[in-house]
C-alpha cells in the first residue's frame, strides 16, 4: 500500500480519541511528580526522531553522514521486529510499540486503523510525562496524520501535523529552536513513501534516506543553537517502525520487513557501542528515565530503560555462535546458534534419540536472526520478550531430519543461584511457549541439591515475563532451576534473562 493510500485509509477510519482526563489517568495510575533538577544540574530534554520505512540494512549503501555522527557519539542496536501473527510489519504497530513501551499483544494496535488499540492501559509517553509532571513541555510533530491525532493521546502540549516531511522538519526545527520543549517527538515519512513506489534496494529509496539524514541534521541544529542548550542534558534517538523488502512493501515476516533499529546518543551512552539487546520498545522508558519519572510495575512496560538493559550468561555466548549446519533456510555465513552452553550452565539431554536437525538436537542457544528465518511464518518472530541470544527447544525444527525412535525430551539446567532460607526469593524468566501438537513445558526448582520440585507447568500458549514467589525452605543456600521440554513435531519454548532474586 502506498504512503497516500495508507494516510488516506487511516484518516477515513473513525477512531474515538481518548478524552484527556481520561489519558492522564491512564498514565497516572501511582502518580508522582518528575524530581526537580537540582540547584546546578542540567535540565534533561529528548528528542525521538521517527523515520518511517527505514531498513537498516540499506544505510551503509547511501550517504548519511548525521546519522554516521550520532553512531560514532552513541551506540547503534539493530533488532527485528514481530511478525503476524502478533501484528503485521506495519506503521501502526510499530509506532504504538515505540511510543507505549508494550508489544503489540498489549496495546493492540494490530494493523493502521488503530480499531481495539488500548491506549487506556498503556498510553503514550507523553502522556505519562504529563500525568507525573504537567509542567513539562511536550511535542509532536508527524507528516503521518495517524502520529498526531491516535498515535500520541490529546495529552501532549502541542501536536502538529506536517504537510510533508520538509514541512515537518521546519516546523519542529522551528518549536526545537525557539521555545521550550522538554520532550519532542518527530516523525518522518518519506522514506517509507520511496519503498512503497520504488523499493528498498532502489536509487530512489536510497535518495530518500539521505534527504531524511539532512533532515535530521536540521533538527539537531535546532537543538545545538538553543541558547540554554549548554545548561540542558539531551538524549537523542532515532529509530524506525519497519523496514521494506528489496521490491517494495512490508507487512510480512521477511528479514527486510521486520528490520528496524534504535540509534542513541546521550550522557551516560558508549560513544561508537554496538548492542543487540536493545529493542524499540525500550524507547518509551528511556525517555521516562531521562526525565525521572518511574516506570511502576502496574504499568506493565515491556521495553526497560537503555540504561537498566544488562547482558545475561546467554549473551556472553555471542563471540562463539556457529553457522548453520543442516538447516538451509538461512544464508550459510551467518553466525547464530550454538549447543554449548555458558559458564555454570548445562543441558541434559541423556533422554534424547540420536540425529535429527544439529542446530536443535535439544535446548541451543541463538539469536533471533538465526532462529526465526530458519523457517518462516510459524510464530518464532514473535518471540519479542527474548533479548540477544536466548535459549531455544524447537521440537518442530529438530524433527525436520531423521532420528532415532522417540520425543524431542532435553532439560536446561542453571547455575545454583544464593537464596536465604526461610524467606521468599522471586524467581524471573522470559518465556515463549508455542504449542502445535503433543508437548510439554516444565519447570523445576531444587535447594542445596535436593530432589527437583515443580514450579511452574505449561500446557498451552504463554508468551510473557514470569515472575514467580518461592518459600525458600529453613537453612537453605541455594537454588537451581530445571527447564524440562518434550515435543513430537510440535513447536518450541524459549526461556531468556532467568534470575533468582533474594
């Protein structure tokens, strides 16, 4: 669809705005005001600028020398996104996830006309800006009429909609420069326009990404020739909500059209830092955090502060993942999986039968790159709570190649992690269990090596964080946990980011 048919059906589809009183309150279910700067401190302002259409893959063929700066100052996290049937790669989902800090699955914005969205449980950003601190300054420019009137709710303090994008960069450029805005959204785009009537791996396409870099360098000009600028801390971020295949469109589960990126610069941000746990929907609460207002739990946020994000025993595996071996589905260069598991790690997969697909021959540890595009199009894209290399049992791929007699059956075992006896301990994991055919998903938790008890049992679809409350028994010092899978052709469960918290 092109960029006039996509404006033009999201403005012919009647949406009823969230009344303001309402959106503020949504946002302010444990209000608290945002703490002052201290006498001294600068004043922190952001700036998210949102290019539409943007595959990453296609920056390094064109000119883009702002966003190469902004790389060079700040760290680059390519990522992917969903797929359906979550949500289809398409605007609408993939700025609502940008501006809310939630996934699809929670928000429901599924496709551009916005119909069962839910942006009463989880509005935008600027929205919790204004619900903590109504004094902040925020702004919203957009060339796509959806980002002003449904992406972002009648909280914020001015929202502008663009004629086209050089409309929109003078007009933000022009509110960046000359009045106080604490917290700006911008948005982009063309670039998704040229991928529409040209496709991604076009002259075109390529032209319209590095007018977009011109245009950022405009809006950042703006921001370095405020006369408070000095006095001021500003976090710059810029990302896309899908990417375009070679030929043009997106809405799919290829690799193209799921690409996206988060590209940051700011106080605190590793200047040339290159990170894969990095997702858009850390974008909403890290702008939050740099205005310091907390994230409370009943927000039930997916994305989490950049600042917040830190690797697991998983990601450490990154240097020494493999190629492919059996599967073909993927280019035979690309690195991504391997059986070996990290320090204080173990598989057991004594109950396993022999042969089967390598890659999977019972719990692996990969990347979504590698995982997902083995085989598309049966749910792994929406594996989106998995952070850089996660761990994987995928009886349905494993049993794609011959084997011995038997069920896919193998068991992740952690670390002993320290706990406190006689007291609870918060057991966390992401976890992602598809179900389609005979499977099991179990998980077990013993003390000081005793005899495994059952902590948690899955049986049908599950796709979120787990955190689980435990009664550490009396004398107690440790705790391991035991993540049992079995399937005949069935699907998969991924588990990332386990912790045992005292």
């Amino acid at each position: 669809m092109s960029r006039c048919l996509r404006t033009a059906l999201a403005a012919a589809v009647a949406v009823t705005a969230l009344p303001l009183a309402a959106a503020v309150q949504a946002g302010a279910a444990e209000r608290t005001e945002a703490p002052r700067a201290a006498a001294g401190a600068k004043r922190a302002k952001s700036l998210v600028i949102g290019i539409d259409g943007a595959t990453f893959g296609k920056f390094d063929a064109a000119r883009m020398p702002t966003i190469d700066g902004l790389r060079a100052d700040g760290l680059t996290a390519p990522g992917n996104l969903y797929a359906p049937p979550m949500a289809p790669t398409s605007s609408g989902p993939g700025w609502s996830t940008i501006v809310t800090g939630v996934w699809p699955d929670k928000h429901k914005v599924v496709d551009n006309s916005f119909n069962g969205s839910d942006f009463a449980r989880y509005p935008d950003y600027g929205t919790r800006l204004e619900a903590a601190n109504p004094a902040l300054n925020t702004l919203v420019v957009g060339t796509w009429g959806p980002i002003t009137s449904q992406v972002f709710g009648p909280a914020a303090d001015t929202r502008i909609a663009g004629a086209d994008d050089a409309d929109t960069t003078a007009r933000a450029a022009a509110k960046l420069a000359g009045t106080d805005a604490d917290a700006t959204f911008v948005h982009l785009d063309e670039v998704d326009g040229a991928g529409h009537d040209h496709g991604a791996a076009s002259p075109r396409y390529r032209e319209a990404l590095e007018t977009a870099d011109s245009q950022v360098s405009r809006l950042l000009t703006a921001v370095t020739s405020r006369p408070t600028y000095p006095d001021e801390d500003w976090l710059i971020i810029i990302a896309a909500d899908h990417g375009h295949t070679d030929g043009g469109g997106h809405g799919g589960s290829s690799p193209g059209e799921r690409e996206t990126f988060v590209i940051a610069k700011g106080a605190g941000i590793t200047p040339g830092s290159v990170r894969h746990d990095v997702k858009i929907a850390d974008i909403a609460p890290t702008v939050l955090a740099h205005a310091g207002v907390t994230a409370y739990p009943a927000w039930q946020l997916d994305g989490k502060p950049i600042s917040a994000l830190k690797p697991d025993a998983f990601d450490a595996l990154r240097p020494s993942l493999r190629t492919r071996v059996d599967e073909t589905g993927l280019p035979s260069t690309v690195k991504g999986w391997t059986d070996t598991a990290p320090a204080g790690w173990s598989v057991d997969n004594s109950a396993m039968p022999a042969g089967g697909v390598t890659e999977w021959r019972g719990w692996s540890f990969a990347t979504d790159r590698f995982w997902t595009n083995t085989q598309l199009g049966q749910g792994r894209e929406t594996n989106v709570r998995a952070r850089d290399v996660f761990a994987v049992a995928d009886s349905d791929e494993w049993d794609d190649k011959a084997h011995g007699a038997g069920q896919f059956d193998s068991t992740l075992i952690s670390p002993a992690y320290p706990v406190t006896g006689g007291t609870r301990a918060t057991v966390s994991y992401a976890s992602h269990y598809k179900v389609d055919g005979p499977q099991t998903g179990d998980v077990y938790i013993s003390y000081d090596g005793g005899a495994p008890r059952l902590l948690k049992s899955y049986r049908s679809d599950v796709n979120t964080v787990e955190r689980l409350t435990v009664d550490v028994p009396a004398g107690v010092t440790s705790a391991r946990l035991r993540f049992r899978y079995t399937g005949t052709n069935s699907a998969f469960w991924t588990v990332d980011q386990v912790t045992v918290a005292r």
